[in-house]
C-alpha cells in the first residue's frame, strides 16, 4: 500500500533530493508506543477513529514520521490488507539506517500471537474507501476427520467432503453452495474446510451487504496486494453465508451482483484469480437462478440435514451430552442440546 499523497510530499520536502538508503519492513509495529517515547521527534501523524464497536470512540494512529536526526527520519504507514504496518527507516548512511532499525524493530515491533500455521481466514471491509482485510483466527469448535463428520452430518458426508476438497484442490474456480435450515452445521463445515485447505487455500469472508466489491476497481489493487508473499498462487474463496438474495432468479435488483458472482465463478477473472466461492443459503436448490447451478460452474452442492433420533443418539454419546427428547436433531449446535436437556 502506497503512501498517502500528503504524506509522499512531506517526505520528498524531508529527504531533500540528496543521496539516502532506507530499510523497509511490515509488521505489527506499535505506533503508539513510538509516539509516547518519541513524542518531541514526531513531526508528522494521522489518526483515525476505526468505529469498532460503533458506539465507541477508538482514535489509533495510521501514520507517524519521527525525524531522530538530520540523517535518520522514520516513517511509519498502516498496512491493514497485510495485516500490520510499513515501516521504512531512511538513513544517510546503509550502516546507520540498519542499526536503528535493529534498535527499534526489537523494542516497538510486537511479535504475532497467531501462528502462521494456525487456520484462519481474512474478513473483508472497507475503511476510507479503501478495501482492506481483517485476519481471524479459527475457533476450534467444528469436526475433524471422516468418523466425526459421518457423526455430525449423517453417514456418508464424509465421501461427500473428500469430493469437493479434490475439485476444490483440481479446479482454478467454481461455486459451492451449502444450503439448509440455521443450526444444521453449515458455518461449522466451512471452519473445517478452512481448516483443512490452509496450505492450498486462503479463505476471505464477504459480508452479503458489501458483495458489490467482488469486481469493483478498488479490488483489483486489493488482490494484487494479497497475491504477494511467499505462496501468491494460494487459490482464493469466497464465502457469502445467507446468499438467497443474491442467487435468486435473476431480477433489477440483483442483476449486476449475480453477473459479476458468476464471471468470478468460472470465467476470466475467476481463472486468472484462482478464485472459488462458497455460498449458504436456507432455500431449495430449485429456487436459485439456473445459471448458479449450471453444470461445469457448480463444484458441489449439499443438502445439511437434521439428524434423526438413532444419527443423533450416536452423536450424543460418542461426545458424553445428554440427549433432550425430540424428533429430529441439529448436529451442527451440540451446545443447543445441551441446554435443551438441562
């Protein structure tokens, strides 16, 4: 992410055309600490108030330059699609511009407590009209192996998930749509893909209201930013939970959305991006446009069912819950029948 343009001619007007070397790195460096021991060499700062929660005020710096000298400036920028900040230390001289940032790097710049091993996915929002992405670490609580799936889904989903894990892993692009009544384990059944898929496939959650960014210019800069790194070929998806209204039958009021979703799904743009799409929904299949469930396009599709009495009674027991008297279970909310046998 390129600095802002106030903060771009500031440090032209600073660096004054002569000879400097600069050491440049992203992390989770602490701004705000720099700023309350260097306040009387802080020249330059921006803050903004993120509004999380929204009735909140939360005033956090984006940018700050600290001139420690006539030959050493540092200059500190947000970087929220890459998850830290861009730092650049700019030295008249290699040697010193490398010692500072030794200096500062072991005091100011916060090792992550999530481990890059861990399974995650990445929120997208926009903030300042820019797109940016939140990294999430993944809640433990969702099934784990072709046993503990069969449990929770019925006998035989778990030959079902091999399926679309290998089309997932073959295929460039694609939909997968998820569909059945709350509470039946489909948000659960995406943690354990995101879960699974970590080393071939970074996960990206798009809140439905904010679906227009899926082909909108500011995402073309946003996927370049994303495709950096060590592993730039990692496939991408897409999840949209609750999509009905964006996969209905093709109408004025979706029309655009569902036209950009299906170009993603298996067209140019889907192909060059490596880009596939998970989407839930509460509807039957037969509800949705055709063009969503065309042959070629769609990667899998699944029914999450209840489970009856005899599917959950072995559920319950292999996880010691009691089992509260009904005809049909969920067994994607085992915490659901624990308080409905209380």
């Amino acid at each position: 992410m390129e600095p802002s343009a106030e903060v771009c001619f500031d440090m032209t007007r600073m660096l004054d055309g002569k000879v400097w070397h600069a050491v440049r790195s992203t992390g989770d460096w602490n701004i705000a600490k720099m700023a309350a021991d260097f306040a009387d060499r802080m020249i330059y700062s921006i803050s903004s108030d993120r509004n999380d929660p929204p009735d909140r005020v939360n005033v956090q710096y984006e940018d700050a330059i600290f001139r420690f000298s006539e030959s050493l400036i540092v200059h500190l920028h947000s970087n929220y699609s890459h998850h830290g900040r861009e730092t650049c230390i700019w030295a008249r001289e290699r040697k010193e511009a490398e010692t500072k940032y030794a200096e500062l790097r072991a005091k100011y710049c916060r090792k992550c407590g999530i481990s890059r091993k861990a399974a995650k996915f990445f929120m997208i929002q926009t903030f300042n009209a820019q797109i940016e992405s939140q990294r999430v670490q993944l809640r433990n609580d969702f099934p784990r192996g072709r046993e503990s799936l069969d449990l929770h889904y019925g006998n035989g989903f778990s030959e079902w998930e091999a399926n679309l894990v290998k089309s997932m892993k073959q295929k460039p692009s694609g939909v997968t749509i998820l569909r059945g009544e709350p509470g039946t384990g489909k948000t659960s059944f995406i943690r354990h893909l995101i879960s699974k898929l970590r080393r071939s496939h970074r996960f990206y959650y798009l809140p439905l209201q904010q679906s227009n960014l899926l082909t909108s210019p500011g995402m073309v800069h946003f996927w370049a930013e994303e495709n950096e790194g060590k592993r730039p070929r990692r496939k991408k998806v897409i999840i949209l939970e609750d999509s009905e209204s964006l996969l209905l039958p093709r109408a004025a009021d979706n029309r655009e959305h569902l036209s950009d979703l299906l170009n993603i799904s298996d067209g140019l743009l889907g192909e060059f991006l490596q880009m596939q799409i998970i989407c839930t929904v509460n509807c039957d299949i037969d509800e949705l446009d055709p063009a969503i469930t065309r042959r070629g396009r769609l990667l899998a599709h699944r029914l999450f069912r209840r489970l009856d009495r005899a599917e959950a009674s072995k559920l319950a027991m292999a996880k010691a819950l009691q089992l509260p008297l009904q005809d049909t279970y969920a067994g994607g909310n085992l915490q659901h029948w624990q308080c409905a046998a209380l």
